[in-house]
C-alpha cells in the first residue's frame, strides 16, 4: 500500500503542526555499518510512501556518506541533522576526563550495544567540552548540516556496565575534582549522601512520590539535592555547547530519556527544552537496550536490591501495570502530556519503528497503537527510530498508514 502525506511547507507535516523525522545510524566513531547506496534505497521507500521533514544521521566519521545524503535531502527541501553523541562514544577518538563514582573510584565499566560502547566522560570538565566540540570540527565541520542532534546529554545511567552494582556506581557519579567543587559551592554534604545511600529503603532510594516531569519525591532530601545538582551540571554544560551550534547557525534537537527515566541520569526535560528547537523523549516501549524503557526501568529496580514485594509497591506508587507487554502504554501517554505541557520547545515523540532480534521486536500493531495514543497528547511530531535502516518495509507502510489517517480526520 502506499500512502503519500500532502503538505504545505517543505516535506514535513505542517498543515495539522505535526513533524515527522527519521533517524539513520551510519555506524560508530571507529566503524561504518551503512553505504550511500543502501540509505539512498531506503530513503527513497521512506519518501515513496510518507513526507518527512528532518533526517537525523550519525555518527560514523565519513564525510562522503553525509555529503551524498546532503546533497539528497538538499534536492527534496528536507532538513539534515548530524547525530551527535555528547558525553560518550568517544573512546579511540579522544581521551576524555572519566567518571568518579562516590567511592572515589574511576568507571570503566561498559555496556556494549549494537556498537555503542556507552562509555561516559565527566560533564563538568571544561577541557572534555573542549574535546567534544573539536572532534565536531575535525569530523563534521565541513558537512552542510541544517542542524545537530544532541544524544548522550547526560550521565550513565543504572544499565550500564556489567554485572550487578555497576549500574549503581555510574548514577552516584561524579566525584571527579571539578565535580567535588561543584558540589561544595553548593554546600553539598557528600558524607550526607554516602550515609542515605547505605541505608536500607522499601522503594528504590526511598521515592515518596512522583508528580510527573521526572518529579520525584524521597525519604531523604540529599537524594533529590544532588540529582537536581547534576541536571545543574548537565544544563550549564549544554548552554556552552549550544551557544558554539547557534554561533555556526544550527538547529538543535535534543535526545532525553522518558521523563520518570531522566533525573537520574541528570535530565530535567523541562529545563532543557529551553535550550533546544524540538526535543526527543524516547518513549521506546518495546526495546531491551539502553533508553528503551522496560530495560532502564528494570536496571533502576535491580541495581536499587528491590525486592519482589517492594516492586509491586513501587509499580503502585507510580501507577504503571507491570503486566503490560509491550510497556504500559497508559503510563507514556501521561508522561507525554506532561511534558508536552510543560515544555518549552515542541515536542516529538521518539518511537522504535526498526525491529531487531531480541532488542525490539516491533512490528506493525505496536506501531498503530502507539501512534493512535500519542497523537492525543498535544506532541508537535513524531521521530521514527532509532534506525530507519532496520525498519522493515511493513513497519514503515503501516506508520504511513496511520499517520496518513490522522491527518485525513484533522482536515
């Protein structure tokens, strides 16, 4: 079946103030996993059956497959936006100022995937910034992008690493030197935190309560104190790194965590919204790899020693049926409208449309009840992820499909 959306500006859908773009993983920093000719090909299915007005690319550092896709996308009047990972995938590129977990101890820890090495630097070094900012300049600098894509804006988080007890070590992150005089200019008490931390609690770090927008509440206020301290972090450094993008005329988009995810992985969505042209919550409800949300969600109760019993009372607490395979739908639909609310940008909701075996099994159905629900909640677009390249044909008709429909009733 094939589907072509009308639009009235460029390739996106502005007529019902709805946005659709792609992403397209090229392959990491040190290895190219995809050929111009095979995201041509696939481009061109996509564009057969659907309008798009952003496609987001990275990271391999090729110049000559960005510069193809450019010249591409430039044909079709469609925005080109580098793929940019912040605060890891950088090992072998340069050498960057680690992690320190609250014991004092650097993070090696890694949690490989799909060739990611998920590997983080300290957010708070100056000089990483500095790195970062001229690896863009040596690698991309020269590509005619429209725009960059922020991911990797944040710290580890509880899935990373390997093994039990790594998880817990990269959240209670960091103690590095430029962090420690953070935290005391903060009047932070880091002797507070290591005392709330050995404590034994029956709800992960003893949460209270949950309002939305990552608002959690705890029994100890030094647990709230220092995730507010590194979303602190976390903003200040991406104001930098924002000002150097603006500076070279270049929109941004921003990559998060679901909202209940991203405080403890120092995100304030909210916050950050300010920053950024469009922003990305990753609502993947069907992946078993980083950002997806039962495989975060499951690393925050494991490496917090949550017990059967207390799981069920934390499932209560934030009002999610545990029993709902894929991911509770309901509880994302909520934490849409919240942040859509809230934000300051618009917001596009990220969803898996790729299928890869044992890490997301999407097919179809998933695709329409997901897109049918979050149509609803006020969002401003939808970002078809995380790899269009793994998409089955299937997978992208029936997201034509639907969005097609939608679009059909609005007008």
């Amino acid at each position: 079946m094939v589907i072509m959306i009308k639009t009235v500006r460029k390739q996106g859908i502005k007529n019902m103030d709805y946005e659709i773009t792609v992403q397209i993983f090229s392959g990491s920093f040190l290895e190219e996993t995809a050929s111009c000719k095979q995201i041509e090909k696939k481009l061109d299915f996509v564009l057969s059956r659907m309008a798009i007005s952003k496609v987001i690319m990275g990271w391999s550092p090729y110049p000559y497959l960005y510069e193809n896709t450019a010249s591409y996308l430039a044909k079709k009047n469609i925005d080109f936006y580098l793929w940019f990972p912040v605060f890891s995938e950088n090992s072998g590129l340069t050498e960057l100022g680690p992690l320190i977990d609250y014991k004092g101890e650097h993070i090696h820890s890694r949690g490989e995937h799909c060739n990611e090495d998920f590997i983080f630097c300290c957010p708070n070094n100056e000089q990483n910034i500095e790195k970062i900012l001229e690896k863009f300049e040596q690698k991309y600098n020269s590509i005619p992008f429209t725009g960059v894509f922020l991911d990797r804006i944040r710290y580890s988080s509880f899935a990373n690493g390997q093994g039990f007890g790594y998880g817990f070590r990269n959240v209670f992150s960091c103690f590095c030197p430029h962090c420690l005089e953070y935290y005391k200019k903060g009047n932070f008490n880091i002797d507070q935190l290591k005392e709330a931390l050995s404590c034994q609690t029956s709800l992960p770090l003893g949460i209270t309560g949950y309002s939305g927008n990552g608002a959690y509440t705890f029994e100890n206020s030094i647990i709230s104190d220092f995730f507010s301290l590194k979303a602190g972090i976390i903003y200040k450094s991406l104001s930098r790194i924002c000002r150097y993008f603006r500076e070279k005329g270049l929109g941004i988009g921003f990559d998060v965590f679901a909202p209940f995810l991203s405080p403890f992985v120092g995100q304030d969505s909210v916050s950050l919204s300010g920053l950024c042209d469009f922003i990305k919550p990753m609502m993947y409800r069907a992946t078993s790899a980083p950002a997806g949300i039962p495989f975060e969600l499951e690393a925050l109760l494991r490496e917090t020693n949550v017990n059967t019993n207390n799981r069920k009372n934390y499932y209560d607490l934030m009002n999610i049926n545990p029993d709902k395979k894929p991911f509770d739908l309901a509880f994302t639909i909520n934490e849409l409208q919240n942040l859509n609310a809230s934000s300051v940008c618009p917001v596009h909701a990220g969803i898996e449309i790729n299928r890869k075996k044992n890490l997301a099994d999407v097919h179809p159905g998933y695709i329409e009840e997901t897109i049918n629900a979050y149509t609803g909640t006020g969002i401003r677009g939808f970002a078809l992820s995380w790899n269009i390249l793994d998409a089955p044909e299937e997978n992208i008709e029936k997201t034509a499909e639907i969005i097609g429909k939608i679009i059909a009733q609005e007008n």
